[in-house]
C-alpha cells in the first residue's frame, strides 16, 4: 500500500491537526497515572441499565425494530425532536419540533454549522480561550477567527464590539461553565453580548453542551431566552447534547434554530450521513422521557463533590504565583501560571515527576497565547484521585519552575 499520502491531500486535511486532548490517551495505562486532561463525564452515572432495557424492548418489538435499523428522517427522530422542543421550551423559548435537527453530537452541531455559514477568509468571532472542538470544527473551512478576550472581569465588550463591527458570519459562545475555564457569563455580560449581537445584525451560537451541570449557585437565563424580551430580537443559533447529561457514546445532539436555517441544515446532513442512528435517537427519547426531569440534581451532587475536592486541593498546595477559576458548574478548572511559564514545553518533565495529566491551554487560543494557562478536569476522578493528584501536580510545577528559575 501507499506510505506517503500527503501530496494528494487536500489543504484543508493538511490543516487539521490532532487534538491536543487526545493525544495523551496513550499515557493512560501506565501504573499510577491521573488524569485531568479528557473532559469525559463520569461512566458511573450514566443510566445504563436504563438504555439497555430500553434497547431490548425495542428491538423485541417487530415494528419498533424496523424503524431503529432502517435510515429515518435526516431532521431526526420526530419523538425525540417533540421532546426537546418540549425541554426548550420550558426551560428557555418557544422551539417548535420543526426548528430542531438531531445530530451525532454537537460535535457533528458545530461542523455542520461551519459548513453552512463558512467560505475561506469568512470571519466569526470567538471568545479566547474557547473550546478546541468548535476551532477543530470551524477551521476545516479556513475563517478568519477574530478572538475576544475573558478573565474573571468577563468578556473584553470593546473588543467584542469592534469585532463585530468588522463583520463576521458569527459569534460562537459558550456561556454556562465554559470549556476550557468552567467561567459563566455574567447577566451584565449576556445583555451586552445581545445588544452588541443586535446592533452589529451578527447572529450567536449559543453552545450549552454543559447546560445541565450546574453545581452551585443560580442558574442564569439563557442567551435564546434573554433574546425573546430583547427589542431586536437577535438571532440565536442554540446547540445541545445529551452526552454530558445522559451518556455520550449513542452521540445524539441537536441545533434549535429558525426553520429556513434547518431546512439547510437538513441538505447539509443528507449530503453528509443521512440521518443519525434511528436506534440510537430511539433510546435516548424513551430513556430521556422517563428520567431527565431528575438528572441535574442527580449530576450535581456527583460533580460538586470532584469540583470541591479539587478547589480544595488547590488551596492546600499549589504554590504562590498560581491562580485558578471557581467554576459554579462543568467540569473543567482554569490555571494561569506565571508569566514566562510554557506549560507545553514543560509537560512531559511534569508527568515524568508527577505522573500526573493536563492540557496545556495554548490549544484553545485561536491567535496564539496562553502557554501559561493549564486546563484541568475534574469529571472522571474520586475526591481522593483528585487531592492526591492535585498535591503531585503542585509539587512537580514547583519543582520544574525552581529548576527553571534557577537555570536561567
């Protein structure tokens, strides 16, 4: 077979590169390391038993059967799509079943958007850090990322609005718990962010992949409910999963959107795998109808103990000079080390000592930046994994800094 393929790759293929994230899965098995770099949600509260009775009952089913192994509808599954406009609804805005698509994930959510808004050179606007796999799933169409910056202060509002006033396709934001930082917006920034929306006519993808991990504290409204008592009405484009509240190996999300715009999205998605897995849209809808009314409280007491236990433990012994977010739901916790610290350049020497795994945060700055910056989940682990994880990556950075202090 072939070795070298690259000369008949496309551009585009030549441009993606690996997930910084993934890369290190291959240090997973070794004896004695932890982990805080995969954002996973914990397997031992997905409703396993749930979806495997549920399977059975519809595939003993001859009817329901043939509907779960045949192609379906490419907007999905219409119980499902009643139920989430239901969900939406409710918790947010007036969605009717046919402003929905079902997805294979937001994942597939945020690519299938980029192919729908993208041409090369097109500019969209992102916050700074943000998500890798909204940069991973945009840049397959070669934008021009404008990026604005966070901290703890919230969102940079001059720069987001000379951003906008230079144009762009959109603005994509993650609001609630963010990834990479865990950071919320804050209602002062959620108006702002609509007026500038509205007077700029720049539509928002309004990720809320982490919508139902709220840990501690209020819950704030939405950006597509603010949207509806807003005089302009800005145009919100609302993406959702069910991989953080149910499970995410079935990889069923969805888009909530103006009907013309789900009416290409549907194009774009026969054009890509015709339809999600009917099976899959099929489980979930029945699994989801009898418990997801009680699955953000069940998912709360879980990760409010590993976001405790981590805070805590930061307290205890990260050295001076290291600062942190306090994320009020999520998974993810934000580091920012001294300036001048290159969290890539000294990571492996960090596992080497610590045997202990983070992502460095230079992957979710689309301009460049933040190679002082660390993210770190604490979704998969036990409060004990996490204090005594916590102790080992504080004393390997210490240790690495020093050494670095001093050579220089």
């Amino acid at each position: 077979m072939r070795g070298d393929w690259t000369d008949l790759f496309s551009g585009r293929a030549r441009a993606i590169r690996p997930s910084a994230i993934r890369a290190m899965a291959k240090y997973l098995g070794e004896p004695g390391v932890i982990s805080f770099a995969g954002g996973s949600p914990d397997p031992r509260y997905f409703p396993a038993d749930e979806i495997a009775a549920t399977a059975a009952d519809i595939l003993s089913a001859p009817e329901r059967r043939r509907q779960a192994l045949q192609y379906g509808a490419s907007e999905g599954y219409l119980p499902l799509r009643e139920f989430l406009s239901g969900e939406l609804t409710a918790r947010h805005a007036p969605v009717g079943a046919d402003e929905i698509i079902v997805t294979s994930g937001s994942q597939q959510a945020l690519e299938f958007l980029g192919k729908t808004f993208l041409d090369a050179g097109d500019r969209i606007v992102v916050s700074n850090p943000t998500y890798i796999g909204a940069l991973q799933a945009f840049s397959l169409f070669a934008p021009e990322i404008a990026s604005v910056s966070t901290s703890t202060a919230g969102l940079d509002l001059d720069v987001l609005d000379g951003a906008l006033k230079r144009g762009a396709k959109f603005l994509y934001l993650m609001p609630d718990y963010a990834n990479p930082t865990g950071q919320s917006l804050s209602m002062e920034d959620r108006l702002a962010v609509l007026n500038l929306a509205a007077r700029h006519r720049t539509p928002i993808v309004e990720d809320q992949a982490y919508e139902h991990l709220l840990i501690s504290g209020e819950r704030m409204p939405s950006l597509l409910r603010l949207a509806q008592s807003h005089p302009q009405r800005p145009d919100i484009i609302h993406v959702g999963t069910f991989s953080k509240s149910l499970m995410p190996g079935l990889r069923v999300g969805w888009i909530a959107a103006a009907a013309p715009l789900i009416a290409k999205l549907v194009a774009i998605k026969q054009a890509s795998d015709l339809n999600s897995s009917c099976l899959n849209q099929m489980i979930v809808h029945d699994v989801a109808k009898e418990i997801f009314a009680n699955r953000a409280e069940t998912l709360a007491q879980a990760y409010r103990l590993k976001r405790d236990a981590t805070l805590n433990a930061l307290s205890q012994y990260m050295p001076n000079g290291i600062e942190w977010t306090r994320p009020t739901g999520g998974m993810f916790v934000w580091l920012t080390l001294p300036a001048g610290v290159d969290t890539t350049a000294i990571q492996m020497r960090v596992f080497e000592k610590a045997k202990v795994l983070y992502v460095p945060g230079a992957s979710f700055h689309p301009n460049g930046g933040g190679e002082n910056t660390i993210r770190l989940s604490y979704s998969l682990n036990d409060p004990e994994q996490i204090e005594s994880g916590i102790r080992r990556l504080a004393d390997a950075l210490s240790a690495v800094m020093a050494d670095d202090a001093v050579s220089a």
